[in-house]
C-alpha cells in the first residue's frame, strides 16, 4: 500500500466531493437545456409544478449552499497551497507553483467558457480570485474574517446600487395597467431577455458551431462587463472565510464535535 499523503486532510476532501456533485445538480439542466435553464425554470418544464418545484428546491438548498462551500474550500486549499511545513520546494518556489497553477486555472477556464459552451464558467473567476489573494496570504485569521466582512459589505453595496439604478423600470413594470413597454424592459433586465433567451434556444437545437457564437457571446458580456465586480467579490467574500478558517484550524478536523456542532 503506498503511504498516505500526509499533506491530505480527509475532511476537506470529503467536503470538496460534496460541493463538486451539488455543483453538477445545478449545472444539469445548462448542459441538458439552453444554459439558462439553469436560473429559468421555464426554458424546459414551462409552469408544470413539479418542474418548478424541483427548480425552487435545488436554488434554495443547492445551488448558493454548494457554490458557497466550494468558494470557501478554495480559499482553505490558498492556504494549504501555500504553506510551508512538510513542502520540498523554498517558498519562492512555491510562490511560482502557485501563481502558474492559477494563471493555467484563468487559460482553462476562457477555453471552457468560449469554446466548451459554458457561459457560466467558474474557473476563470478562481483563477483571478487566486491571483488577487495572493498578497493576504499571511495575513492573521482575524484580518482575513474582516476581510471577508468588508468584501461581503462592498458586495451588498453594488447590488444595492444595481437595484436602485432599475427600481423606477421595476416599479413601471409593477405597476396597475402597467404598459407592454415597461413589462418589456423588465423582461430585458432578467438574465437574459426574452430575445436573448430564444435566440439561445434556437441555437441550442443546432449543431457546435451554431451554439458556439452566442454562447461565447454571453461569455464575453460577462467577464468583461462593470458588473463582473459583482462575481469576484461574490467568489471572494467567501474565500476569505475559508483562509481564516483554515488558518485557525477550524477546518482542519481537528476539533472535537461538540465545537463543530456549534459552528
């Protein structure tokens, strides 16, 4: 039996594997369906109740739950990456593992996102998470939570922002008598539009190739758009949490259960 890895820590791992297939239930219904399947249960099951009843499942308890765990195992595995106990290599090698293990995350994930049909590509937003961390890597618990609190603050501000920006075309929209116009631009605010949305169905029911250009299009739209802002502070809020949990030992496993009955 080969020796086992001592830098492996079984709870992490056990974790990751739980976040990774709660990652894949959500993802399903973009790789089955036109990808926005994935936030619009009507793309496929229309307004059957057990298609909106599973949808409303899998977005309360999953799809957040899942993305958020993974985000702040990520953040532990910054750390572990990086330390340096039980490492063969000098720090500055490690350092140069690390940023080329990242920068090869950012190349994959723009491979996934333009040509493997996944405008929903997480790996690019890491990989960028990963590379923004790296200064914080020695910075106490304590500063890496408030961190985590400052970054979810910042988040919560742009998405107040967001709202109020489109609060009078909401308010149009919801309003007695409200005009085709308004409910329209409402629709447009939606992710994505009613135009968008059947421009990707059709697409979906092509070959490659006819998917491939709109899908790469919304790609674009998002990771170079001002609102990409929203999706690293979403990724880094909580990679912060995991770095200072990591570093405090409270995901290491290291505890007794009565404290992670607590926690």
């Amino acid at each position: 039996m080969l020796p086992a890895d001592q830098n492996r820590i079984d709870v992490i791992d056990a974790l990751r594997g739980v976040a990774v297939l709660g990652i894949l239930w959500i993802n399903m219904p973009g790789h089955a369906f036109p990808f926005f399947a994935i936030w619009d249960p009507y793309v496929a099951g229309g307004g059957n109740p057990w298609n909106i009843g599973f949808w409303s499942f899998s977005e309360v308890t999953i799809e957040g739950a899942m993305r958020g765990l993974f985000s702040l195992l990520f953040g532990a595995s910054i750390v572990l990456f990086l330390r340096t106990e039980s490492q063969p290599e000098t720090p500055m090698r490690r350092a140069d593992l690390y940023m080329r293990r990242n920068l090869w995350l950012v190349v994959f994930g723009l491979v996934h996102g333009f040509l493997l049909l996944m405008p929903g590509d997480i790996l690019y937003t890491y990989g960028i998470c990963a590379l923004i961390l790296f200064p914080f890597r020695l910075a106490t618990p304590k500063q890496l939570a408030w961190l985590g609190v400052a970054s979810t603050l910042v988040l919560a501000a742009v998405a107040g922002l967001e709202a109020a920006e489109n609060a009078d075309i909401r308010a149009a929209a919801f309003s007695p008598g409200a005009s085709e116009e308004a409910l329209i631009a409402w629709e447009n605010l939606q992710r994505p539009g009613p135009q968008t949305l059947d421009a990707l169905t059709d697409s979906a029911l092509g070959g490659y190739l006819d998917t491939l250009a709109p899908y790469a299009n919304e790609y674009a739209n998002t990771i170079f758009s001002r609102d990409y802002v929203f999706y690293l502070l979403d990724a880094m809020a909580v990679m912060f949490f995991g770095m200072a949990l990591m570093k405090a030992g409270t995901l290491s496993g290291a505890f007794n259960l009565r404290r992670y009955f607590v926690w």
